[in-house]
C-alpha cells in the first residue's frame, strides 16, 4: 500500500513538471489585439493575401518550420511559431488558401466551403481569446441567431421542429417545453454533458504529457477511474441516450448533432458527442465577412515574422536524411519543377493518412511505429455539398442563421443501414439526414458584398466507393455517367430542401454540387472525408489518444490539425496549439490562461 502511495505521489511530481515546463518563447506574453480596420472588400487586394501563389523566389530564407497545408491547424500552428519569433513556410496545393477555411464564387454568389457555425466565441472565453491574439483582433465575430440549430423530423411540410436555445437554461426548458413528462431524461441529459465535456483537458494533457508516462496512465487504467471523460469515452451515443429515455423523438433530438462529427449514435463515442454538445450550448457564431476572413487575418501575422503562406505549391514528398530525421520537403509550383525546400522542422496539417502513405519515404512509412498509428485510425465516411444560389436578400426570402438538421424518421440506425445498402443509383431516394445553412444570412456584412443574392448550403452523408471509379479523372471532365449519378443526390437534396423552405422554389438561380471525389481534389481529403480520420468510439479511446500526437516517430516531424485531436474549427485550432506547444517545448495552454486572466482584470478595472 505504501508503495502505490509513494508510486503516486511521485507521479503527480513528474506530471506538474512535465505539464508546467517552458522552454521556449511565450506567443501568449501580451496581448496583441488592436481595434479592428475597416473591412476589406477590395478584390485585388484580398487575392494578394489569399491566392499568393508559390515561386521559389518567394521561399524566405533559413525558415524555422515547413508546414504542409493552410488549413486552420496549419495556420493556427504557423501563426502561433510566428508570434515566437520563428520564421515559417507554408504550403497550400490549391489556388486559394484556407482549406476548410476558403470560399468559392459562382456565378456571382459566395459560397463557403467549411465553416457553417463555431462555437465558444463569446467574448473572453479561450478560444474567442486565443484567435484573437493570432489575427491581433481583427477577425471580427456575429452571433447566428437564437434559435441556432432546429431539428426537423418527419415530413418535411408540416413534421415536428425543434428548438436549440443560446444559453443551457434556455436550452434546458425549451426541451422540457418540448418534451413535457420527460424533465428528469433532459435534466439527466445535461448534467452528463457538463459532466463529460468539463473534462476535455484529460484529452489534451493525455496528448502533451511524455509519451511513457501517458501510456502508464493508460495501462494502469488510472485514466478511466478518474476521468469521466474517459469513462464515457468507450460508450456509444446510442446506449446512453436510449438508457435515459424511452421516447423516440427525444431519443432523436439528443442525437441530433452527431452530423457535425460524421458518426451516426451508434457508432459515436458519447464523450465526443458531449464535447459538440457544450460547444454550442451558449449558442453559435460566423465570422463576419465570411469564412476567408479567418485566413485574410492570420496570413499577415506569419509574414510578420518573415514567414510565407503560398498556395499553388504541391508538395510530392517529406525529405528525411540518412538519420531518419525530417528535413524538407520537395514542393512543385503549378507549371514549375519541383524544387527542395529546407527546414530543421516539418509539420503537416494534410491529415495522418495523406502524410504516412503519401508524403514518406516507403522504408519510413514501413516503420513498425508509424504502421501501427496508420491502425489505429480509420477514413471518415464520404460527404456530399450543395450549394444554391437564391435571388434575393435574407429578408425577401426569410432567411434566418439558424442551421436547419432534418431527419426523415426518427430511426436514426435504420435510416444509416437502408441508405449504404442501397445501390448508388437508387440510393438518392434514402437520404438519412440534410445539414442546410445560410451563410449569407449568417453573415451581416454579405450584402455589401453580394447585394440581393443568398445562398444555402446543403450537406449530407455518401460512401466514397459510389464515386470511387472517377478518383483519377479530372474535374469537370468526369463523364456523363459520373455526373448524372452526382445530379441524383443533387436533385434529391435540392427537392427536399424546396419542401423544407419552399419560398425559395422561383427564386433558384443556380445550383452546384460536390461529391466525395471533388473533396479528395479539393480538400486533399483522401477518401473525400468531411471530417479527416473516423471520430467512432476506437478513436477516443485512451491509447489512440496517446498515440495520436503532434510529434511523430520521425524525428523533426509534428502533425497538426483535427486528426491529433477532434474534427471542426475549434478542434483544429486546438490541435494547432498543441503542436505549437509541443515544438516550442512549453505549455500554451497555461500561457494563454494567464494571458486571460490579464484581459479579464483590465477589462474589470475599467469597468470600475
């Protein structure tokens, strides 16, 4: 007994001090933030920030970092080594620049790509605090509305809708209103997700603590006793929400926001869905002038330090050296040939999957380690977009922000099954969910941009074998087979959608569409994945978490972005932070924390 108490005690002394060590510069030492500018709707002057395309003359010399992607984690890990003092590269394949994080026009209407609501924004909570010493104030914020997300069940014209209220009381009876007999299930409900997502830290200190000492919590099975993260981490949404409640539509609307995940409730780890849950209990945001801004704001931040951030630059390959440690990488232009480019640190944001078995060396890939990370991961289901553009402002056509999930029954299970064995040819018929947003309405600076034009955009779930047979095809050139499977799940979507807000019906402008195969070109997604690697129960476990971290088996190698940590902005962003801590070799975290509290008493002393 003595033992296990001197054993533990002197745990605890390793983890603070491996948990508060600093050892390189503080990003976080003051606060950064300056009152914002006006608004840049100049477009020479935003494609000079966002469609900077690579040349090697624009390569800065003796860089600091190489980071493959600008993706929020890429930017977010770059912005924050930039803010120290290092001098860091970035390398983003397509024209334009942001990943998740870009817009594309059609026909004279913006659309955005990824970024339909993030939570957490409100003013002086971590994350609102942490982009806004990486764009120094200047991306600017708007609330979504109240409701922010409505659940729709059934028919589509008059079937049951649900409310999801800003603020967890507001959350809480607006359920109760909903759902009268069943107080106890919500309340039950809730106080899990407090319960749960209050400890989302275990899952980064398990990443960022010393890889031996990590896997002696998880073998001793430490992590789960005191965790409850943990502990719920291995249980599905399924088997918990059904445990509180034997109504099917509650049942439903509990489950509801596991599209923002890619994992249907039976599948999806209730920690997970815990997390997502308290993410927007106190409602949502979009960034004003849309979700380019978030990009627009950080370049300028990496240049600061003489850093670069260039899209149009492929790269082919992670250079390693003789003693297996990374060292560059090789990067073609468009037109151009391929050309080295040096660094004593690489860092990928392309996801686990294209970064292993695309971008190393085979004999490194072969490497017992990185094979056995490689099987502990899986590719997420395949995703399919829509994208409307609709004559008119958000008032003529009653638009609202609020994000609107529709679920045809309330079988959630059921819908999954009967869609994936249909053929893909009859499949369009089974559609389990819709995710539908306006950004337009979401965004009050969009009429200034767009006047009198709105958009929406249609999401949902497809299998990337139905399109796999066009994977190496070029876009737009796939065929008349290709496209008119792809105008089935189109059609089906946009008629739906109609059913839905069926004001929109004459005022259809245009439409466009993306299945699996445009995500694997446009979004380097490798198996046209929303979210990268699967976010199923395996992924939360505690030895894929510890084993799933910024640095890798290869020395001189970090990884960044949602596939260290959890999918969507705020999980990239955070994974951006550890990485970034992980290279510096101190802890951001308690940095920023502090730098917080500093803002926190400023702002209460003027108060006074």
């Amino acid at each position: 007994m003595w033992l296990y108490v001197v054993a533990a005690l002197l745990l605890i002394f390793i983890l603070f001090k491996s948990w508060t060590a600093n050892r390189g510069p503080n990003p976080f030492a003051a606060d950064t933030r300056r009152p914002p500018k006006p608004f840049v709707n100049d477009k020479a002057e935003r494609r000079k920030v966002i469609k900077n395309a690579f040349s090697p003359d624009k390569v800065p010399q003796n860089l600091d970092a190489i980071i493959i992607g600008s993706g929020i984690g890429g930017q977010s890990t770059a912005a924050i080594l930039a803010k120290a003092g290092k001098r860091v590269l970035v390398l983003e394949q397509l024209g334009k620049l942001g990943g998740c994080c870009h817009t594309f026009n059609e026909k004279g209407y913006e659309f955005d790509v990824g970024i339909h609501y993030i939570g957490q924004m409100n003013e002086l909570s971590p994350t609102r605090i942490l982009i806004d010493q990486l764009t120094e104030g200047q991306l600017q914020w708007a609330p979504t509305g109240d409701p922010f997300d409505v659940v729709l069940l059934g028919d589509t014209s008059n079937g049951r809708r649900y409310n999801m209220r800003a603020g967890t009381q507001q959350y809480t009876d607006e359920l109760k209103k909903a759902f009268p007999g069943e107080e106890k299930a919500i309340d039950t409900f809730i106080q899990l997700v407090k319960k749960v997502s209050g400890r989302i830290q275990d899952m980064v200190i398990l990443k960022m603590l010393p890889l031996p000492i990590a896997r002696f919590l998880c073998r001793t099975g430490l992590v789960k006793r005191f965790s409850p993260f943990f502990n719920y981490a291995g249980r599905s949404v399924s088997e918990v929400v059904n445990g509180l409640t034997e109504n099917k539509e509650l049942r439903t609307v509990l489950c509801y926001i596991f599209g923002t995940y890619g994992v249907f409730p039976d599948k999806a780890s209730f920690a997970l869905h815990a997390i997502l849950i308290d993410h927007y209990l106190r409602g949502a945001w979009y960034p004003s002038g849309g979700a380019s801004e978030i990009t627009f704001h950080l370049v300028p931040v990496i240049e600061k330090s003489g850093g670069a951030v260039l899209a149009k630059a492929t790269v082919e390959k992670i250079l390693v050296n003789s003693d297996k440690q990374a060292c560059g990488v090789v990067v073609r232009g468009k037109g151009q040939d391929p050309v080295n480019i040096f660094a004593p640190v690489v860092i990928s944001g392309a996801g686990i999957f294209n970064t292993y078995e695309k971008l190393l060396p085979p004999e490194i890939r072969a490497m017992p380690e990185i094979q056995s990370q490689l099987g502990m991961m899986r590719h997420g289901d395949g995703g399919f977009s829509l994208f409307i553009g609709l004559k008119g402002t958000k008032e003529e056509l009653n638009l609202v922000g609020a994000n609107y999930i529709y679920f045809p029954d309330t079988n959630l299970e059921m819908l999954e099954k009967r869609f994936v064995s249909a053929s893909p040819e009859d499949a369009p018929a089974y559609i389990p969910m819709l995710y539908i947003a306006s950004a337009s309405a979401k965004d009050p600076t969009h009429e200034d941009r767009c006047p009198g034009k709105s958009t929406l955009t249609v999401l949902s779930f497809t299998p990337y074998e139905w399109f796999e047979e066009w994977k190496d095809k070029k876009v737009q050139k796939r065929g008349s087979d290709y496209e008119s499977l792809k105008s089935g799940f189109a059609d089906a979507m946009l008629e739906t959608t109609i059913q839905i807000f069926p004001q929109i019906k004459d005022k259809i402008d245009c439409y466009t569409s993306g299945s699996p195969v445009t995500n694997q070109h446009y979004l380097g997604a490798p198996r046209g994945e929303f979210y990268g690697a699967q976010h199923d129960i395996a992924r939360m476990q505690p030895d894929t978490v510890t084993a799933m971290r910024a640095k890798t088996p290869i020395k001189g190698l970090y990884l960044t972005g949602q596939d260290i940590l959890l999918c969507g902005f705020a999980g990239a962003l955070t994974g951006g932070m550890i990485c970034a801590s992980e290279i510096l070799g101190r802890n951001l975290y308690l940095d920023l924390q502090k730098l917080r509290r500093q803002i926190i008493q400023e702002k209460a002393k003027k108060l006074e």
